[in-house]
C-alpha cells in the first residue's frame, strides 16, 4: 500500500498515515456531504413537485456551501443550564466515530485508508462509537426533547446493531475473509461474481446462496437504515414530534458538524453493503483500462464503481426518507426484535447449512 | 360600606369551601412521578399556537392539558363594536383554512336575524364554494396529518392540489386568502365561466390526483400502523364532548348540518354523509378522504344546477347595492352611504344559524337590539370544541401518537382562539 512504501521513505508512520489517508478521506467527505445535502434536497423535490435549491449558483449547485458560509458565521449558543465540557465535545464524538469508519473502506484496490484484517469488525465498531456522542449531545443540551431523542437514539442503534451483525456474520461465513479489500477481490470479472448473486462460487452452492444472500442484504439495509436515523427510523431527531432531536440545542458549525456526520455514516453504511453484496470496487464488466492496456486506468476505474455503487445506495436511503411515514418507538423496536432478528438468524442457519454442503 | 363587607364575607366563604376536603388539589412531585413536557406553542406540529402540558411516564402519557388562546383577538368583542357588514373579514380570520365558508355561515346568521331571502344563484354559488373551502382545508389536514407521522412528501402534493382551488379563489374573489367574498344578502362578485372552466378541469383531474395521495397512505403498513386504533373515542363520548364534522361521523355518529337542518339548497343536492365507526385517527382520516370525493360530487351538481339571475337580492334598506351602480347612480349612493354609516338594523331577537364547516359545525349566536351592531355574537367554533376532547384521545398513547392524534383532529387555532 501506499502509507507503508511513504512510511518508509518519511520514516514517520502517522505522517504518513495523515498525507495519504486522513488528508484525502476528507477532502472526499466535505464535499460529498455538502452535494449529498443538496442532492437530497434536489431529490425530495422532484418526488413533490417542486423545484428545489436554484437561486445560488447554477441550478443551485452553491447552495449548501452558501448554507456553510452562513453557519460558520451564526453564533454559537451554548445554553445556560448546559453541561459545557460534554455539550462541546458531542458533535466531534459523534463525528469521530463516523469518520473513523472511513478508513477502513476500499475506494479502490490501491486506495484502502488501513488495509486491516479486520475491517469489517472495525467499521461495525467504530460507527457505533457515535452512539456516545449522540447521548452526550442530548443529556448536555439540557432540553428534555434533546434527552428524548438521545434516549430513542441509543435504544435503536443498539438493538438495530444485532440484525446488521447477524446478517454480515451469515456472508462474512460463506466469504471466509473479513477484509474489505479481499472480499472486493474476489467477486472479480462479472457482476454475477458479486455476493448477492451467490458470488464466485459454482454449482448448486452458488444457486443455493442467492435466496439467503438478498435477505441477509435486505436485513442489513434495513437495520443501517436504522443506525444512521434515516426515516422510516428517524425517531431520535422526528422533527414532528421532539423538534429536532438531540441536537435541538446546537447552533452553528457545530449543528453543521452532526449533519456531515449523518451523510457520512449514510455513506460508511453503503459503503458496507457495496464491498460485501455489490462486488466492492469491481467493475461490472471489466475494465476499460485492461481492454485498451492502460493499466494506470484501472484504478480511477475502480474508484468510479465504488462511488458509483455507493452513491446509489445513499439515493435509495433519500427516496425512502421522502416516501416513508415514520416508525413508533414500540413499533421501532418490535421491528428489530420479532421481525429483523429472528429472520436474521434463521438466515444464518441457512447459510451455515449450505456453506457445509 | 355595606358591599366591603359582603366582599369579605364571600372571601371567607371561598377560603372555607377551598379548605374543605372536596375542593383540594394535588401537586404532585414531577420527580416522582414522571415528567412534564411542554409542547408548544412553538412547536412544528402543534398546527399553529396550541400549547399541549403533557404528564408523561417514560414515553407513556398519562395526562394531557391543552391550553389555548395564543392567538386570542377577540373577535366576539369586535362583533359587538362593528356592524354586520363590517364584520365579515374578520371572518375569514377565523378558519384560515377555509375562509370561504366562514363567509358563508356568518351571512347566512345575518340574513336569518333580518330576514333576507338571497336569489338563487347566491345560494348556489355559496354552495360552490362551500365545498370549495371543504376540499381546500381536507387537503391541508390530510397533508399535515401525513406530515406528522413522518410522510412529507403527502403534504407537498396536497398543497399542489390545493393550489389549483386557490387559483379559482383568486379569480372570484381577488385574493386567495382573505376573500371576504359573501355579502349580507348575496355575494360580491358574479361566477364567470373561466371560473366554471377551471372548476370543471379540477374536478375531472381531482380524483385521480387524490387517488395518487391516497395510494402513498392507505396501502402503507407504517402509516396505518402508526393510526389505526389510536386515540380512539367512542360514539356516546364523541357526542358528550361535543364533537362536530369528520372527528364525529369518524366515531360513527351521522351528523351532518348540511342534511340535519339544510341551508342553502342542500336538501335538492345528492350526496352522502360519510361515517365511519372505528372512531380512531385512521377513521377521521378516511372519513376526510371520503368527503373530498362527496364535496366533488356535489361541485358537480352545482355546477349543472347553476341558475342565472342575480347574485344579491334587491333589498335597498339592508343589501349593499353593486360597487359600479354605487358610483353611477345617486340612490345608490345614498342606499350605500346609510348602510355604511348606520348599519342594516334587523329587528330586536336572537338567532343561531349553523353551518357544516370542513372542521365541524360552525355556528353564530346573533342579538340584535335593533340598532347596526350586534349586541352579542358569540362565534361556536368547531376546533375549540373539538380540543376538549384531545386529553381523552391521548390518555394512555405515547407521545409519538400525540401529533398523530392532533393531526387527525384537525385544529385550526385561529378559530379555536377567535
């Protein structure tokens, strides 16, 4: 990899590190989420007949970077009664824990921030270091719909977290690996490679696979839907009911702060379900650069398909927030526990079952 | 002398009857037992300036106290200050979502206390936007409700609907929000046919466009989920709390003024009072639903029975004459200059006239004493008698529900608080 050959040469691991993961990651985060808001908003606004953001720039594309321009300039309020320490740190808490998942995630078969072993683990862990931050965001605020949101917050990210580790523990069983990287390698050349179809296997295991490989990816998509707050799940910030969650509070960059984490973890859990289910940073169909022999070509390549997967992924999450009603918080949790996670384990049995064949 | 004594005599027979073991209250210790929340006045589902205290036990409601009257402007006491016809804006400050029947039921009282036959195609324009009004503010509380519970998208293409009404609003009246359209004794301006052209065109689109919003909702698990069985009020407690419209056919009651006592022409027009009997938010929602199909059936009628003739009746000593005739003629002139200065002066008596507002039956409690000005009018408005009912819906649901519940009720606080 490229941090290793540049640590060498710098003789400093965490510069290293910094130059070619941190720096890069995000330069790729800032914008991302600055377009993902104004995608979003693009999108909801075709579903309702509307027009959307198209004052500021063409078509409105300076929109949200309007919209950051106006926040770094608004006033940070902390309230009175707020516990200041922790009020402070929640946003980069929060923001941590998303940002973090980012290195562990495959761009490309270069460009992989810290190819570990364990990047499936580690991404599962970190993003839901941000659970902290949230409840550090709502107990501090010192609003009783913050403490609400906080409270419905962590109650869902932590039972939402069964059915997705169940679910990326029945493929990570057939797949063998649980690094990112190789898991992307090895459902190469077509896109019936890809795990949802069974992946590179042959024969009577591969046609077994494809039934429980679609629910195991339908369970996870729907129990990250859940662990980023996106509606039909978006009980903790339900702008209905507790106004605006547990960051009712905040004002300003720090306000900004909890949305760019929101659109990252969207893009950490998408990410997710493209390395494992949707062939990671493999073409569908082969490479253009191996075709007309430029082999420089088929890593930005690579880097397309990825972005080009995920980015879908995230515009699925976006139709189903402006489509969906929202969930109670009963409802919420009878959905992960009598329905997600039992479906989850009996999907593992089976995928046990045929991986034994 | 003798009043300071009874003043302290009274005084000390309240401390007695406060100390006596009836009349005593209980603060309970908040920390003890549950939390209280205060929702409102500023909050984004409180459908305006309503302000909910609510008692809650974890995520449970144990008891709900609505408090009203943030936007109290005291509409009674202006009535009592202007003369009938000075009145009618104001009414369309009452149910902003609906201006056009507030119009409506507040001439109809007037012209009940005086007296007044209006022509026949008053009445059937009045009927025209009678229901007009209804689909308008069915839109707008189908929306929100759908809001509420999370679905945004409903609501934006329920305003889209919404906005081809307010189009024709604005060709017939001049404005699309306060129209101030009815008169005592008729209407301001005459239907014209781009107005027919463009109601005949919502009305053939309408259903299919309403079908579309429907399909978002009625199939959708979460949605009735969400509704179904929630904030539920049965049939005899709906009637003693004094509910009125949907929220009182929704529990299965078949009232409706437009069939219990006809004004206009109603008795002559088919339609059906739509009930439900579960009594819950998904049945006020559907009853709501049910009705903009009923409200276009009628529109359709109107429109075929739509008479030519005259849109005020010829009554020189209580009808505003027309505004050109005012500035051509001089009798005019004159009839205009003693009705703005003097008022029309019905005769001595009290009347109360109703009428089927999309919220429920509005009503106008007129005196007259004889003189311009009313000497009381009390205004029966159907969102303030139905949220006495909203601590009973909610008791025992979970604050998620609370917007629901109050979404399917259907305030509007500008009447609620008058």
């Amino acid at each position: 990899m490229i941090s290793d050959q540049l640590a060498e040469i710098l003789g400093n691991k965490i510069i290293a590190y910094l130059i070619t993961a941190a720096i890069p990651l995000f330069l790729f985060l800032v914008p991302y989420a600055l377009y993902a808001v104004y995608a979003e908003r693009k999108v909801s606004a075709f579903m309702q007949d509307r027009i959307g953001p198209n004052r500021v720039g063409p078509k409105g594309l300076l929109q949200t970077i309007a919209d950051i321009l106006k926040l770094i300039q608004k006033e940070d309020i902390i309230p009175k009664s707020a516990d200041k320490p922790i009020f402070v740190m929640a946003p980069y808490v929060v923001f941590m824990g998303t940002f973090a998942a980012f290195a562990a995630i495959p761009f490309s078969s270069v460009f992989i921030g810290s190819n570990i072993n364990l990047g499936v683990f580690y991404i599962m862990a970190v993003s839901s270091f941000s659970v902290i931050g949230i409840l550090m965001a709502g107990w501090a605020g010192n609003n009783k719909y913050s403490l609400y949101g906080a409270m419905r917050s962590v109650a869902q990210i932590v039972s939402y977290e069964v059915p997705a580790l169940l679910a990326i523990v029945s493929a990570v069983m057939v797949i063998g690996t649980l690094n990112l990287n190789e898991i992307s390698e090895m459902q190469t050349a077509r896109f019936w490679n890809w795990w949802i179809f069974g992946g590179p296997l042959q024969g009577i295991q591969k046609f077994l696979l494809i039934v429980p490989m679609l629910v195991a990816f339908v369970i996870f998509f729907v129990a990250s839907l859940a662990e980023v707050n996106r509606t039909p799940f978006d009980i903790p910030e339900a702008e209905s009911e507790l106004v605006a969650g547990f960051h009712t509070e905040y004002t300003g960059m720090k306000f900004a702060i909890f949305f760019l984490a929101e659109y990252g973890n969207m893009f950490v859990v998408s990410a997710i379900s493209t390395a494992i289910f949707f062939g990671g940073w493999q073409s569908p169909f082969g490479y253009l650069g191996n075709s007309f022999s430029i082999p420089l070509l088929v890593p930005i390549e690579q880097v397309f398909w990825f972005l080009f997967k995920s980015l879908s992924l995230v515009l699925v999450q976006m139709w189903l927030r402006w489509t969906l009603p929202r969930l109670r918080v009963d409802q919420l949790m009878a959905v992960c526990w009598k329905y997600l996670t039992p479906y989850a384990f009996v999907n593992l049995v089976l995928i046990g079952i045929i991986s034994l064949i | 002398m003798n009043t300071q004594q009874d003043k302290s005599e009274y005084s000390s027979k309240i401390l007695e009857t406060l100390l006596t073991k009836e009349s005593d209250f209980i603060i309970e210790d908040t920390l003890e037992s549950g939390m209280v929340l205060n929702m409102g006045p500023q909050h984004p589902a409180t459908h305006g300036v309503l302000r909910l205290l609510i008692h809650i036990d974890g995520e449970t409601v144990v008891g709900c106290v609505p408090e009203l009257g943030y936007l109290h402007r005291g509409y009674e006491k202006i009535a009592e200050n202007s003369t009938y016809h000075e009145f009618i804006p104001h009414t369309d400050r009452l149910d902003y979502l609906a201006p056009l029947s507030n119009n409506t039921a507040f001439a109809l009282a007037v012209e009940k206390l005086a007296g007044i036959e209006i022509p026949k195609r008053a009445k059937y324009i009045r009927m025209i936007i009678s229901e007009m009004a209804r689909i308008a503010s069915h839109l707008v509380a189908v929306g929100t409700m759908a809001m509420d519970v999370g679905a945004m998208t409903v609501l934006l293409w329920t305003f889209r609907e919404r906005e081809k009404l307010q189009e024709i609003m604005d060709i017939l009246t001049g404005a699309r929000f306060t129209t101030s359209y009815t008169r005592i004794g008729g209407v301001a301006s005459d239907w014209t046919s781009i107005c027919t052209e463009k109601l005949k065109k919502f009305i053939s689109e309408f259903p299919t466009n309403l079908e579309e919003i429907e399909k978002l909702l009625n199939t959708n698990r979460i949605f009735l989920e969400r509704t179904e069985g929630i904030g539920v009020i049965s049939k005899e407690k709906a009637i003693a709390m004094g509910l009125t419209g949907p929220n009182l056919r929704a529990s299965g009651v078949d009232y409706d003024v437009r069939r219990a006592f006809p004004y206009l022409d109603y008795e002559n027009i088919d339609f059906e009072v739509i009930t439900y009997s579960e009594g819950d938010s998904l049945a006020r929602y559907f009853v709501r639903v049910d009705e903009m199909k009923e409200s276009v059936k009628i529109l359709r009628q109107c429109l075929d029975k739509l008479p030519s003739g005259e849109i005020l009746s010829h009554d020189p000593k209580r009808v505003l004459p027309h505004k050109v005739n005012i500035y051509t003629r001089m009798e005019e002139l004159i009839q205009d200059f003693m009705l703005i200065n003097f008022g029309l002066t019905p005769p001595v008596g009290e009347i109360y006239s109703s009428v089927e507002n999309p919220k429920g039956e509005l009503g106008f409690y007129l005196v007259s004493d004889g003189t311009g000005y009313p000497w009381r009018c009390k205004i029966r408005s159907p969102s303030f008698v139905n949220l006495q009912s909203l601590p009973i819906l909610v008791k025992g649901h979970m604050v998620s529900d609370i917007v629901a519940i109050i979404g399917s009720i259907d305030p509007v606080m500008g009447e609620a608080d008058k």
